[in-house]
C-alpha cells in the first residue's frame, strides 16, 4: 500500500500523431517527488470529475494555443490547433484557479494558463524580443538558458535560488498577463518566464522544461517535489 498523492497529468491531445501521450521526463519527475501520475485525456466530458480523484495537477508543454482564444492573428511558425485540448485545459485552469487544489503549468502549460485567465500570447518571441537568448534551437529543440526570479515569490522558495539554468524549448511567450497572476521569472531579454497566482496556494506556471533536466538538477526537481508536498499537505479543497 502507498498513500502517494495521485497527481493528475493531462495528456497531449490526438492531433499530435493521434494519441494521447505524455513524455516519460514528466512521470519519472513526479515519482522522484514521491507522486503518482494519473493521465487525464483530452475531451473529458466533465474534468470536475477527474480533478476530484487528484491531489494535484500538472499541465504540459507541446503545440501552440490557437490565437482565436486570445485574439492573437496566427503566425507561420505556429503548429496547428488542438480544440479538443485546449477546451479541456482552459476548463481545467479555470476551476482549479477558482479552487485551492495545486497546479503546475510546464511550457505551453503556462502559456494556456495566461490565456484562460485572460491574458494574450507573442506568438513568435523572436519577432518580439529578436534572438539574444535563444528559446529553442532552430528550427526545434532545446537550447539552456539562464531565468532570474523575483524575490518574495512562492518560485523563489520553491527553487531555492533566484536565479538558474532552464532547458527551454519554446517559440511563443506571455504578453499581456491575465488578471490574477503575477510574472515571478524572467529570461536576460526580458520574456516572462514564469507567472503564480496570489491567494492560491500554489499555482505556478514555467515557461521552461524543468523535466528534461530535474534528474541531474536539485533545483529543477525542487518544483515537482514543492507540488507534490503541496498535495500532500492537504492545502486541498473539493473541486465544485
Ligand atoms: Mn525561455
């Protein structure tokens, strides 16, 4: 028997090779923190439902947001849409926004974060903040880069430090930041990197992939271990 917090992982949506997936980085971190993943899949009828079997929840990187939810144009470097997955996540965060159960947003899972609370998105970083700090090798891959962190943060204390090497692998960022959530990171030019939220007990969004790294990295590790305590600590409330 294990009293391990179940922590529940949506899963990238069908229109990624058509199947439902989450990267194995993502469930050895969690296990590492002493968590289980519960897989969510994209389309749920009623996620209210699954989000009362968790302690926690973690929201994934992969294709980009389609602009119509945020009122952004489209652009030549962006993937093609998923709805099934958005809808499902922009529910997901709305109630778990609204509620005390802890979330973590992992790359486009911070983007979707800002869009479903209300924010916009740059599309294309480089066309913004041009290439100084590579955010991902060209034209995919990941690339390291250095994010500084804001003092009095619930990331500072998560981290242990105020400033760190990521693995980052993304071509679109936050813009305007939706009401509600604080920028608490941001890379040497400027892009934000990670948002939380106040009043919540633990709402985090990264920008950067702290799974790729967190085996041979305490500090990235710290985030899963920091959600998965979370959860553990019962800052949990029912999901209504
Ligand atoms: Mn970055």
């Amino acid at each position: 028997m294990t009293s391990a917090p179940l922590i529940g992982v949506v899963a990238r949506g069908r229109t990624d090779g058509g199947r439902y997936c989450a990267k194995a980085a993502y469930v050895d971190a969690i296990r590492r923190a002493g968590g289980e993943p519960l897989l969510f899949l994209p389309g749920a009828p009623d996620p209210s439902r699954l989000l009362r079997l968790v302690d926690a929840a973690v929201l994934l990187g992969g294709g980009d947001v389609d602009p119509k939810h945020f009122g952004g144009r489209g652009h030549p470097a962006s993937g093609p849409p998923d709805e099934e997955q958005d809808a499902s996540e922009i529910q997901i965060i709305r109630l778990l926004a609204a509620g005390r159960l802890p979330l973590l947003g992992i790359c486009r899972g911070v983007q979707v974060m800002n869009v479903a609370l209300g924010g916009t998105l740059h599309e294309h970083v480089a066309d913004a903040f041009g290439e100084t700090v590579p955010h991902r090798a060209s034209p995919q891959g990941s690339v390291a880069h250095e994010v500084f962190v804001e003092a009095d943060s619930l990331l500072a204390r998560v981290l242990g430090t105020r400033r760190c090497s990521v693995s980052s692998s993304h071509h679109q960022a936050l813009r305007d930041v939706a009401p509600g959530l604080s920028v608490t990171a941001r890379a040497a030019d400027g892009v934000i990197e990670a948002v939380e939220k106040a009043g919540h007990p633990w709402f985090i969004g990264v920008q950067w992939h702290p799974e790729v790294t967190a085996a041979d990295d305490a500090v990235q590790q710290r985030l899963f271990n920091a959600l998965v305590a979370a959860a553990e600590a019962g800052t949990v409330g029912p999901i209504e």
